[in-house]
C-alpha cells in the first residue's frame, strides 16, 4: 500500500474498496496497480499494489512479497 500515485507505473482507479487498519478503522482503496522499486539485486516489479492516499506510510506484506515468489532477506542495518 502506498499514498504516492506517482510510484505507479500503471493504476487502474476503478479498483476501489476499503482496507482495516490498526485501530480498526477503515480507509479507502482509490486503485490498484504496479510499482517498481530498485533493490540491491535491481529491479522489481510488483502487482497488486494498493493506492491509499489516506495512508500515512508505505507498507510492504512480506507474505504477500513470498507468495508472489520474490526472495526477501534481512540484514543488519
């Protein structure tokens, strides 16, 4: 999920639905698209990001990152 739609490569504004959050509050989905972000291997394509510009940060489902067959490991700093 991210608040920034200038990440997208493509975003289809016609996805729109609700997402919970922490307090069990919840807030709009205004589309759904692809981003690409630059990792130490390149880059990356990910589908089936989420446009919530009501968010207050970037958030990445480690999960869904697996599911989707990427390889996701974590390192000191």
């Amino acid at each position: 999920m991210t608040n920034n739609e200038e990440i997208f490569r493509d975003l289809d504004k016609s996805q729109v639905s609700r997402v919970i959050i922490g307090n069990c509050d919840y807030i709009t989905v205004k589309g759904k698209g692809t981003v690409f972000i630059e990792s130490s291997t390149g880059t990356k394509q990910i589908s089936d990001v989420l446009y919530v510009p009501d968010i207050d940060k970037n958030l990445l489902s480690v999960g869904q990152l697996l599911e989707k067959g990427f390889k996701v490991f974590f390192e000191n700093k």
